[in-house]
C-alpha cells in the first residue's frame, strides 16, 4: 500500500455528556476530494464500546482499500488497533491478566476489525494542543510542583539563578542601607 491507495484522516467523536451514545466520524481525503461524514444516536452503547464502534463503521464505509489516519480516538481503541488485534487472535482472542487467560472485552467488534485491517492500513495519531517542543516563558515555579523528575533540574537551575539575582539586589540593598548609616554616623558623603 503505497501511493496507489488513497490517504484519509479519521477523526471520530463519541458524546458522553450532553447526549450519551450519539456518535460521528468525519473522512478527510488528503487529496482535496468530498470528505464523509456520519452520525448517528445508539442510545444502548456508550464509553469505549461506541468508540470503537465508530471507527468501525468509519472504516466499513470507504469502498477501496485505502491508508487511514485516525486521530483523537480513545488510547483503548488506538492501542487495540496498533497492538492487540494481531495478538488476541493468535490467542483465540484472549488476553493474559494477571497470570490467566481471559476472554477480550469487545471480542466481537475487535474481529470486525481485524477483517478491516486486512484491506485498510490504520496509523494512530494522538491530538496535540500545545506547540511541538515549546520553550517555556518566564520563571518555572509553577512547573516545579508537579513531582516530576526531569522538572527538578529546571526548579534547581531557576533557584540559582532568581537566588543570585535576589542575592545580588539584597547586597545592593544592603550597600545603601550600610552607607545611609555610615553618612548619619560619621557625616560622609558620596559613599
């Protein structure tokens, strides 16, 4: 599956909120052409059922064999995607947990997509809100409370350094305040 097969980005969405078991998916061709959309109410279905439900009939719907990109789905479907499926069918779809043997939950629509993933090639994507490989404005402090190791580094280094400024600006305080005494004890001036 090269260039030959058309690419399209698979954005699903499963509403847990306002409306639970309302589903939709929306197929974007990287190629310019008509994009699919569905949605529908499956009001006996939600959580990570629906989920992958939606992407299975995100897939059913395109009518060549053809390279996905599914991005913002839940990390159990883009897990069972990348890693479980060719797994748990080698197993008799079934899953070790905690030493046993155990049936895999969604056993049925993981077959689904198993049939799927022989015509369609499926890559996961996560969504990403902040910018790739930011700096981090201003001071770090906020950062430093979080408990993570590699923040103890830039908590340290920023201590340093606000402490050396704090240092330097207290010793220049302290130089004012130590020639405002020495001109009232001895009457100098211009220290």
């Amino acid at each position: 599956m090269n260039g030959q097969f058309p690419h399209y980005l698979l954005i699903s969405r499963v509403e847990r909120e306002k409306t639970p078991g309302r589903w939709r998916f929306v197929l974007q061709p990287l190629d310019g052409r008509a994009r699919i959309e569905a949605a529908d109410v499956e009001p006996d279905l939600w959580g990570e059922r629906l989920e992958l439900l939606t992407v299975i009939r995100a897939l059913e719907s395109l009518d060549q064999p053809s390279r996905v990109t599914l991005v913002g789905s839940s990390r159990y479907v883009q897990e069972g995607v990348q890693y479980g499926v060719s797994q748990w069918k080698e197993n008799g779809w079934r899953w070790e947990y905690f030493g046993q043997m155990t049936p895999v939950r969604d056993a049925d629509l993981w077959q689904r997509v198993e049939r799927l993933l022989q015509f369609h090639r499926v890559e996961c994507r996560r969504r990403r809100f902040d910018a790739a490989h930011a700096s981090l404005p201003g001071p770090h402090w906020h950062l430093a409370n979080r408990g993570k190791i590699w923040i103890g580094g830039i908590k340290r280094f920023n201590w340093v350094k606000y402490s050396v400024l704090l240092s330097s600006a207290g010793c220049l305080l302290w130089l004012r305040v130590a020639a405002g005494w020495w001109q009232k004890v001895f009457g100098i001036r211009g220290v």
